[in-house]
C-alpha cells in the first residue's frame, strides 16, 4: 500500500487515540556493532518525530510504550542508563513539548523510580497538565496486567471505605479505574521491530484497537511509517462485534432493528 498523507483524509475517521511499542532499539544498534544503549538513545529523536507527527495531524492521544514492569530484569547497565535517558530527555524536553501544547502523563507504577526521577516527573506533569493540543502518555513501569491489577485494589478500597459496593461493579465501573480512562481507547496500536505481540502493553484498553505491525526498527521510525499505519487504519472497517452491514446502517443515521 502506497502511503498517503493523513492531513488528506477526513479528520473523522483519523484515530483519535494511537499507541505504541517501541521495538527494536537493541537491535538497530547491534546491527551497527554499537552497544545497545545507543539505540535506546537515538530511539528518543524517533519519539520527537511520533510526537511532531500525532500534534500536527490532530491525533488526540499518543501512548508510548517506554519501559515495561518486565524490563527490569534486563541487564542491569542497560537498565541503568534507560532511567538515566528518562531523567535527561524528562528535563530537556519539557520545555518544547510545553510551547507546543503537549500535555506529558507518565503512565505506570512510578514509586519503583528513585525519588529524583519522581520528583522530575511530578514536575513535568504539573507543567504541561493545561495543555490541550495533544495528550503524551509515557507508559513506564507498565504492564497491562498490573493496571488491572491495581484497578481491581483500588475498587476494593473504595468498598471498604464505603464508596462502592460489590453489586455496584461492572464492566463500565472497572474500567474507570483503569490508567488512560479519562480519555478515549486507544483505536490503533502500532508495533516496530517485526514481533507480532502486545507484550503485556495495555490489555484492557486495547480490546477493540486495530494493530498494525511493521518491520521498521524503532529508531529509524519516522512520518513515513506513521503515515503507512493511519493510511492502513483508515482503510479497515470497524465493527466493534456488529455486521458490516449494521456498521452501515448506523452510519447512514438509521437505528438497528431487533
């Protein structure tokens, strides 16, 4: 498929909400006979042009997979100079994300992070949190499973305390107690370095998403391949468990019959 600019497509059917895992850094840099760490670094000029992308082309929500709840049990310099990046590219960036109107969230379990990092991150957030022009979630010390997790202590919580009951949980009640509820699902989830799995990214939230999977390793990512996958988004039918031609129907305005 040609790869078409998004600004040409009706701004209605442009995903509001798109996420991504990260992929590939480690090995751009291996296949240069650079340490893994390079890689990570110059993944971080790719995460500029995401950004750049998603803000100029009205895209509400971009979710960032940088560091699942899993990483830590990477190579201990590896991990090192991740938290490292993240405090630095924290401090550099803000600034420029904040005159651009990116509003900067940092998604995950955060008390695992030494109290300057979470000091620099409670910063960043206050700074940006007006902004409006697009919403940048950094899920760091994530896992899909621990956002369930943690939603299902908090809902117990608020039993005990008298705020819910039992009874009163549902589907719809759960899920607000989810990370990202506050804004709209994700509807694409894109993934670079050729894997094809979620990895434990987003579980809840991603029930309905569209994915696209590409080969393209996450440094060299730029406005091209973005491109490719909203042109691939836009070009699915969405049907959310209905028929194509109850989509249809629901489109043209009319109410479905029984």
């Amino acid at each position: 498929m040609t790869a078409i600019n998004p600004t040409a497509i009706d701004q209605a059917v442009l995903p509001r909400h798109v996420a991504i895992i990260m992929d590939g850094n480690g090995r751009w840099a291996e296949q240069r006979g650079k340490a893994r760490t390079s890689g990570h670094k110059e993944g971080a000029s790719a995460v500029r042009r995401a950004v750049a992308f998603a803000r100029r082309n009205g895209i509400e929500a971009l979710t960032l997979f940088a560091f699942s709840s899993e990483n830590w049990k990477r190579p201990a310099l590896e991990v090192k100079v991740l938290m490292e990046l993240f405090a630095t590219v924290l401090t550099r960036e803000v600034e420029e994300l904040d005159q651009h109107g990116v509003q900067l969230r940092i998604v995950g379990d955060t008390s695992q992070f030494s109290k300057r990092l979470q000091q620099r991150i409670a910063a960043a957030e206050q700074q940006t949190e007006k902004n409006d022009k697009l919403v940048l979630n950094i899920a760091a010390n994530y896992g899909g499973r621990w956002d369930i997790m943690q939603a299902a202590q908090r809902f117990a919580a608020d039993v005990e305390a008298g705020l819910q009951t039992s009874a009163d949980l549902t589907e719809t009640l759960l899920g607000q107690y989810m990370c990202l509820a506050d804004g709209p699902p994700p509807d694409l989830l894109i993934r670079t370095g050729g894997d094809l799995r979620i990895s434990n990214f987003l579980l809840w939230q991603l029930a309905y998403a569209e994915l696209y999977f590409c080969d393209t390793l996450w440094p060299d990512f730029d406005d091209a391949v973005f491109a490719q996958a909203v042109s691939c988004f836009v070009a699915r039918e969405r049907r959310f468990g209905l028929t194509s031609q109850q989509i249809k129907t629901l489109m043209a305005g009319d109410t479905l019959e029984d």
